[in-house]
C-alpha cells in the first residue's frame, strides 16, 4: 500500500510515522508513506496558501490551487488514489471502514488547517470524509496519524499474527474481553482462575462471554447492530437488564 499525505506540517507527521509499530512496518516496505508540504505547491511568493472566506465567518480559509498542485504533482502518470479529506463533517472512522481502506493499493490523505478547505477542492478531488469523532481539532494531521496507524496494523506483515487485531476491540463488533498478566496476586486482585488453567475451550468461551459482559456494560449501542445468539442474550441479560440495550 502507498499512502500520500498533504499537509502544511509534514514533520509532525514524519516522527510519528517513523516511530513503533508504524515505523517498523515501513522499514520493512510492508507500506510507503510520503508526506508532502502543501506550501511548496503555492505560487505566492510569500507561500500563503490561506485567504479569507468569501462570508462573514472568522478565520482563514486554505486556498484551491496549492492543494490541487500537490495532488496534480504527486498523482501525476500513476493509477488515481482513494482521496480521504479529513473533516470533523465526514462519516466516523470505524474498525470495519479501516479494514477496507486496508484493502486499497493508494490512498491520499488531505489535511485540512484554518478553517477548513475551499469547498471546490473538495468536489474536485475529494472520495470520501472522514472524522475521528464529534470534535473539532487545529488541524487535519492527527486525524490522518490516527486513520494510518488504523490501516496499517492491518496490512500482512505489520503485526506478527492477524489475530493481534482481530482479538482487539471493535474488530468483531464487540468491545474486548479483560486482560491481565503477572503476578498473579495484585493488591489482594487475582486474575481470574480460568486463565491459568490452560484449558483453551474454557478460556476461548470466557474471552466470548467476558467480550460480550464488557461491551452490554460500556457501550451497549454496539449490541444492536450484532447477531446475538440466545446463548449470547442469556448471557447478557444476566447482568444488563433487556431495557437497558
């Protein structure tokens, strides 16, 4: 996969890319990344990519034909990528959208600054929004580090065994089970006898039943929009009363 992103500071992005999981993964070209400083793409000689909106509203507005000259130059002889606009306005990201963003061979990432972007650009070039939730943030960078992180520890080779995501929440619809490791004993807490017993079935059926009691009582929204069992709703209703859900 090759991910391009624009953006008016490209170092804050380099060190996060460059760094953990997501670094290691690029090392090892299982994903490119390049990030792209929208300001060389502006013909002012000043480099202002900003100007006022044309409306009673505060603030600066980034300007169309930088971002188009970033996109036009750096797309330039190759097959169009799934253009992202980062925007408190687009669909929230989800594990599910990340899944199939993964599956993708290109993606542009625009970020946005100010304001906000010219509209135009964005009936332009511009496939999909998408919001990292119902907040407003200074700029479109740490949204475009959350969505890539998101993407690429999905990507074959990033994580030693697919079941290191697929085990983690939201994967499956579900929130994930509790976890614990050593010492065993902790401020008079004990983890939980199954877990030592080395008996995979009754551990494997713990996890589902301890996944499905984390998800009733944290985020019982998520219940709804999943095909539950009766041995699942049984399990449930022990401790959410059926109102609740």
């Amino acid at each position: 996969m090759n991910i391009d992103i624009a953006t008016l500071f490209p170092e804050m992005l380099e060190n996060y890319l460059s760094q953990s999981v997501v670094g290691r993964a690029r090392a090892k070209d299982i994903f490119t990344v390049n990030c792209h400083n929208i300001r060389d793409y502006t013909k002012d000689k000043h480099r202002r990519v900003d100007d006022t909106p044309y409306s009673e509203q505060k603030g600066m507005l980034m300007q169309c034909d930088p971002i188009y000259n970033c996109y036009k130059a750096v797309t330039e002889g190759k097959p169009k990528p799934h253009v992202i606009y980062m925007s408190p306005q687009g669909r929230t990201l989800t594990q599910q959208r990340a899944r199939e963003l993964s599956q993708l061979d290109s993606i542009f990432i625009l970020c946005g600054h100010y304001e906000g972007v010219d509209e135009r650009i964005i009936e332009k070039i511009v496939d999909e929004e998408i919001s990292v939730g119902d907040y407003v943030l200074t700029g479109g960078e740490l949204p475009a580090l959350v969505l890539v992180d998101c993407v690429v520890r999905m990507l074959e080779g990033t994580l030693s065994k697919s079941d290191c995501y697929e085990d983690e929440s939201h994967y499956s619809g579900l929130l994930e089970y509790p976890q614990y490791t050593r010492p065993e004993v902790w401020e008079g807490m004990t983890v939980p006898p199954v877990l030592l017993s080395g008996h995979h079935a009754n551990i494997l059926k713990w996890r589902h039943e301890q996944a499905l009691l984390n998800t009733a009582k944290k985020r019982p929204e998520l219940l709804k929009m999943l095909e539950l069992s009766e041995e699942d709703l049984a399990i449930i209703h022990k401790a959410v009363k059926f109102d609740e859900l």
